[in-house]
C-alpha cells in the first residue's frame, strides 16, 4: 500500500503545467502506481479546464486550425521501448530509455549502482539508482531537494519504510541513510537539485568528488 504521496502544491503545479519538467517525470511516474493522486490529479483537471472556459476568447490567425490538423497528419515516429527488466515500470521512464537505450549502470559503491537519464534539461539530474538486496547506502545530506520514488522493491531509513510506488521529497540538511531489503534490490528514481553531501565519518571524504550533472 502507497503510503507517501506529493503535496497539493506539487500535484497542482503538475496539473498546470508548472510544474519542472525533471520533477514532472517523477509525479507522472507515482501517478502510474497511485490510483488515488491519479484521481486527485483529475480532480485538478477538471477544475483548470472550467477555469479556461470562464476565460476571456484571445484572437489567433485565420489558418491556425489548418495547422493544427496538417500536424495530425503526418505520420507519427514510434520506437520500441527499452527492455528494463520490469515490465511494470512508468511509462514516461521507457519512453526516456526508448530514447536513450538500455541504462547505463555505474558502480558507486558494492551497494550502489546509479543510471542517469537524459531529459534535456539543466537545473534537475535525474537518475535510476539500484541497492542491492539488503544493501545500504552511505550516510548523507542533501545540498538541495530530493525527489524520491521507489519503482521496485523496498527500502528503509530512520524515518521509515517505503515501498513501491512511495514518493519521497528531502528538503537540504535531512540526513538519512537509505538500507534495501534483504529479499530483493530496490530500484529507485531520483531527481536532485544538487549533489547529496556525505556525512560519515570516512565517507565524507568522497564529497569533492561527487559530481552532478544535470542533462
């Protein structure tokens, strides 16, 4: 069971259009799993198109609609997705690896494996990182806020357990130290405004050398 969801104002700057198109993509994908922010996002939809209608009318040119309709015309370009390994992953995450191609796993730690997605964009790095069953990652902080959203398995930390589909927004200066379960990895999305900060007594001296980029 989905315990974690956005708040009102992430989900209503999503159903705006407002919203950062990085953390866009992890909204979209909790929708995917949450029936019930899937309807809350409608509930939102419904409420902007009324807004629209009670707008005044804005001039456009005479052959605008003729655009519009030659754009439908034309034949639509599709690729096959990516194989993930997971069947049910969002759809806005295989259309990024249809794009892309199959992740490109980098080893960070024996626990910790990270593939960044490209999504054409400078102010969010967004990524898949992977713990392995019963794994943990290091103790850190976070520089900037921290979009997280579990797409397979579990993970806990001083705070709780999550579980697919949870989503999980980290404000700078919330240390935590995320650790899978022991019966499967735990494959996550994330998408950071800034470098995470280790703050373990050895692992800090990594911090230099941790790079963020944003794509």
């Amino acid at each position: 069971m989905i315990k974690h969801h956005p708040d009102d104002n992430l989900l209503v700057e999503f159903s705006a259009g407002t919203l950062a198109f990085a953390q866009s993509i992890a909204v979209s994908s909790h929708l995917h799993f949450c029936h019930h922010c899937r309807r809350r996002a409608e509930r939102l939809n419904s409420i902007g198109a009324n807004l629209m209608n009670d707008c005044d009318a804005v001039a456009v040119s005479d052959d605008l609609l003729d655009q519009v309709f030659s754009k439908l015309d034309q034949p639509i370009k599709t690729e096959a997705a990516a194989p993930t390994g997971h069947s049910k992953m969002p759809k806005v995450i295989d259309k990024l690896l249809a794009q892309q191609g199959q992740p490109r796993w980098q080893f960070l730690t024996p626990s910790l494996d990270m593939a960044r997605l490209q999504t054409g964009q400078k102010e969010f790095e967004v990524a898949l990182h992977r713990i392995k069953a019963g794994g943990s990652v290091a103790e850190h902080d976070h520089r900037g806020t921290e979009i997280t959203l579990v797409l397979d398995g579990s993970f806990s930390d001083e705070t709780g357990i999550y579980h697919e589909g949870d989503f999980l927004l980290r404000e700078a200066g919330q240390v935590h130290r995320p650790l899978a379960s022991r019966d499967a990895p735990c494959i996550c999305l994330s998408v950071v405004a800034a470098p995470v900060r280790m703050t373990g007594k050895f692992t800090r001296l990594l911090n230099p050398f941790l790079s963020f980029r944003p794509q």
